[in-house]
C-alpha cells in the first residue's frame, strides 16, 4: 500500500479529518503522522495485523512496526521534532527501527570526516546519501519492498569511491518467523519480523584495498527505551579471557558499571535512554543476534543478523591511531544527554555491521539483519528467551 502525502510539513499527528485518529505510541498514529511527510510504503503479513511502515524518501529506512494492527504498539523510535526542523549540518535523527548507514564513521578510511580534518564534533557529516537523500523504489508488492541508491563517496584517504546499494526489505509470516528462529509461539504472543537484504556494489573502476579504503554495510534499529528495558548481547564463553578483548565498553567513556553487566557469554546493557554510552563484540566473539526485553510494556525483541569471525571489521572509533581492522561486529546504543544537556532522543540501539569490502570493479557485499518483537503474557516470552539467548526473563530483570 502507498499512502500519498499532501501539505506534509504544516500538519501534526492526527490533524487530518479523513483519518482515524490513535494515541500516541501505536502504528495506527505513527503512521498519520509520516503519511504527512512522505509517500511511505506499508508491508503487511498475512493475518493483517503484523504491519511494518518502509520509507523511500527517508532512506529506505523501516520506520516502525507493530504486530497489532493500527491500534497496536509501534516499536521503532520516530524522532517526530527532526521533520519540522531545519537541515541539521551533522546528521538528521529522523529516527527509524532499522536503517541501513555505510562506514566507517572514524579511523583511516573514514566516511564522515573530510581528508585531514580532526576528528571532532564540528567537522562530522554523516554522508547525504544515507541522511537526507530519497532512494529509489525498484520493486514492491504486499509483503516487500526493494530500494537502491548509487553514491559518489569521498574517504578520509580521498579515495572517491562509486557504489551502489540495494535494499530488500520483507515482512515475515508467523510460520516463517518460528522456522527462522527455531521456537514454536505460543498462540497468546503477537509477533511482528521483517528481513532486509542489503547488498554494496563497487561501481568504480579500481579495486578496493587496504591501500584504497574500502566501507561497510552498518545497520542500527532504534527502539524506544524504559526504565525496564535491558538489551541482552549473548557472545562465545569468553571462558578466563579479560573481557576487554570481548567487548569495547568505552566508545563515550567507559560505561558505568551499574550499567552494564556480563557472565562469560551474557552481556546485560540497561537501555533507559538516561546515561549515553556504547558497546561493541569483537568478531570472533560476536553471536548472529541480540536484542532486548521490556518489561514494562512486555516486549521482547530479537535482532538476527550477518556475523564472519574469520572476516576483517572496520575500526569506527574516532581517532586513526587504532589498527584499520579492528572493528566490532556486533554494538549497542544507550542514548542520554550530552555535556550541554541537551539529548537528541530518548532512544536506544542494537547494530550490526559487515565485513570490510574488499571488492573489486562489479563485486558485490551481502549483509543480512532480522528484527522481531514478540508481546504478550511473560511465560510464552520466557520461552523464546531461553531458547535464543539462553538466559529467562527473570535473569534479564534482575540484571540491574
């Protein structure tokens, strides 16, 4: 389904007689309100209530999803001030449950600094083309959406580099989501899931090398937080390995230890959108998925996603000191205010990132990432819990 928009930028939520109206924080009122600003594309399963909104002039972006009809829950955090704002010079937070970003955002082959500038707040620019460029739709049907977009890309190396992406985004049905994960839900949980196939091309007529620079496919969903709400990173028993060469836990400064906690294969991360930090697994540590439980609304998300632990991950940290190569596979993302005081959420992130693409002319990267979010009574989610993460809902609630 398209929904067209019309004098998008001068209306709020709900304003528009012809449509129903809906409390804030279900589809049904997220979805009036982006129909304002965008012809966005609705994907709907098959039982008609597990809808997921997609939108072309926002970058491909999935915005939001619910597994309850319009009048049901929306997971993805929408950041509905940044529409009616001016161009910002850094980046565009429309926000968005999954987008597809290229890296590395720092390091030597960076994509968001120009040649030579330091690497500081002032002079980061996320890249047009995955901020506030549209995409082009190239096939759609009721259930899935393929978008692509060709970039000109300028590195910190001053590489120029020609690519294209392609996106193809899909809703899930119940059978192919249990299949997917191997669980069986329970029939009092409601589930949304939805893949997206991302693939980078080089279109240029050189090989990327590590004398070149070369990106990688990044994906971040971003949720809404809680104050009960606990991201869960399962990662390979670190047996007496430091934990260090597991995880990086000081993006922003080392995260606070009420804040974080681990086993030797469980990572606990409070996501309440009050303390800003960020984390990150390490290759060959990384599992294919992480996720979150919300305890308050009762919402249990499960991200799956791409991981090679033989593979080379780009460093994104901002500085060019750290080795080119030795990036996280797996992060997340606690948004919070800033020195100033001002916050740009609140929200929270669970990412996932490919490969380094080593390609040549006309080669091509596949990145896969999943999300689903599961709600309904806590025993049939303690299910799914255990047999993903391998820890229950009282372990995760208890984390902090």
């Amino acid at each position: 389904m398209i929904a067209s928009c019309n004098n998008a930028a001068k209306k709020q939520p709900n304003e528009d007689n012809n449509e129903n109206t809906y409390k804030e924080g279900t589809f049904g009122y997220d979805l009036n309100f982006l129909k304002q600003h965008d012809s966005v594309v609705v994907l709907q399963a098959a039982d008609e209530n597990s809808k997921v909104i997609v939108s072309p002039k926002y970058q491909a972006k999935v915005f939001t999803s619910t597994a309850e009809g319009n009048e049901g829950y929306s997971f993805g955090w929408v950041n509905y001030k940044a529409f009616s704002g001016q161009v910002d010079a850094h980046m565009n937070a429309f926000g968005g449950e999954n987008r597809l970003w290229l890296g590395p955002e720092g390091g030597k082959f960076s994509l968001y600094f120009e040649p030579g500038a330091e690497m500081v707040f002032d002079n980061w620019k996320t890249p047009a083309p995955i901020d506030t460029e549209a995409w082009k739709v190239t096939n759609q049907s009721s259930d899935a959406i393929s978008l692509q977009k060709e970039m000109k890309l300028t590195n910190y190396k001053g590489t120029e580099m020609q690519l294209l992406v392609d996106r193809i985004i899909k809703i899930l049905d119940k059978q192919q989501i249990q299949t997917n994960l191997g669980v069986t839900v329970d029939t009092s949980i409601k589930v949304v899931g939805y893949q997206t196939s991302n693939v980078l091309i080089n279109k240029g007529p050189f090989e990327w090398t590590d004398s070149t620079g070369m990106p990688c496919m990044w994906i971040l969903d971003m949720f809404k937080p809680t104050p009960a709400t606990v991201i869960v990173v399962p990662f390979k028993d670190a047996g007496t390995e430091p934990f260090n060469k597991v995880a990086t836990t000081n993006y922003f400064g080392e995260i606070p230890g009420n804040r974080i906690k681990h086993t030797n294969e469980v990572l606990y991360f409070k996501a309440d959108g009050k303390s800003r930090g960020k984390l990150g697994i390490t290759p060959g540590k990384a599992k294919p998925l992480a996720g979150s439980y919300d305890a308050q609304s009762k919402v249990l998300t499960i991200t799956m996603f791409d991981v090679d632990p033989g593979a080379k991950y780009l460093n994104q940290e901002w500085n060019t000191t750290k080795p080119s190569f030795s990036g996280d596979a797996v992060n997340a993302y606690n948004d919070g205010p800033l020195a100033d005081g001002t916050q740009m959420g609140p929200f929270y992130e669970i990412e996932s990132v490919s490969p380094a693409a080593f390609l040549k002319p006309n080669e091509s990267l596949s990145h896969k990432h999943a999300v689903y979010h599961f709600t309904g009574n806590e025993q049939g989610l303690d299910v799914i819990a255990k047999k993903l993460f391998g820890v229950g809902l009282e372990e995760i609630k208890k984390a902090f």
